[in-house]
C-alpha cells in the first residue's frame, strides 16, 4: 500500500476516486474486503455466498460513489450497501442458507486449560445455536455491535433504525437469546 494513501481517510479516499484517479478504489476495496466479508458471512453463515454479497456491494458502491457524502461516514455506507445486499440476498434465497456456526467459533482464542477450553466451547456452541435461532432483525445489530465491534451510531446509520429502536431491538435480542438458551439447557 502506498504510504501516501494509508494516511487518507477512507472519505479522503473516495474524494479523490471520484475526482482524481478511479483506479485508487482497490485501496478501499482492500481496507474492507475482510471486514465486509466477516459481515455478510454472519448474516449469510456462508462463505461463498457472502463472497458473492460482498463483492456486489463494492461494485454497487463503486457505481454510486458520487452519490456518497463525504462529510459522513464512509465506513456505514459501505457497510450499509453489504447489508442491503445480504437482505436482498437472504429474501431472494431463504430457503438454501444454511445454519452453521463455525464460523462464530473462528475467533476463539486458545486456552492452555483444556477442561475450561472444552467447557468454553460447550458453551459457545450452546449460545451461537441459540443466536442462529434468532429472527434476522435482532441477528442483524448483535452482529455487528458484538462482532463487527460498532457503535450504536454505527449501526443506526448502516440499519436505518432510530437509536431508541435500535436499542430496543438489542435488548429485546440478549432477552430473546436468554430465553432460547434457558430453554435449551432444560
């Protein structure tokens, strides 16, 4: 990457793809490829399919630069069309996304204890099973408040919901998720 350009903001940068040289757009596309992948591949729970979201959502983004803002925020935007892309998705194709949770398990971090390591584990499965029992709207801000580490901001901007929604969807998930647990463990 090119010194002068990891010191543009990503707002910086799209000016200057717009004005100046379109071919400085792979710099945007590497500085979210993975983060928009992790992001799709959460709501979608495939990979391949996510790639094919993803990789959508740039060329959307790329066609509809200059109708992007630069007084905001770049990263909500483009986080925005990925996840219109994977609703649209997810409505066209309902009924082929499967329920896999090892992607929610990439992350995990190794323990030398292996008992506690396994029963981290036990119970890391036990809730991401009952996450891929929730109803998309609340699947949608847990994703990417705990995940995606967003601000609820953030995702106010990227879901299009009011803070005072967005907030009540997020309390009413971790009680909904609670509940499924509960249930499970019975």
């Amino acid at each position: 990457m090119d010194q002068d350009l990891k010191g543009l903001s990503d707002e910086q940068l799209a000016e200057m793809v717009r004005n100046q040289d379109q071919e400085l757009y792979s710099e945007i596309v590497a500085r979210y490829q993975e983060k928009l992948l992790r992001y799709a591949n959460y709501l979608l729970q495939e990979r391949n399919k996510a790639q094919d979201v993803v990789q959508e959502a740039f060329i959307k983004a790329f066609v509809n630069l200059y109708g992007f803002n630069t007084k905001k925020k770049f990263s909500s935007w483009i986080y925005r069309i990925t996840h219109n892309e994977a609703i649209n998705y997810i409505k066209k194709h309902q009924k082929e996304i499967p329920l896999d949770t090892n992607h929610w398990l990439a992350n995990k971090k190794d323990n030398s204890n292996l008992e506690e390591d396994f029963h981290q584990k036990e119970l890391q499965q036990a809730i991401l099973a009952s996450i891929k029992e929730l109803p998309i709207i609340y699947r949608e801000p847990l994703t990417l408040y705990y995940l995606e580490k967003k601000s609820y901001n953030e995702i106010s901007d990227i879901l299009r919901l009011p803070l005072g929604t967005l907030s009540t969807r997020i309390n009413r998930a971790k009680k909904y998720l609670r509940k499924i647990y509960e249930n499970r463990e019975k």
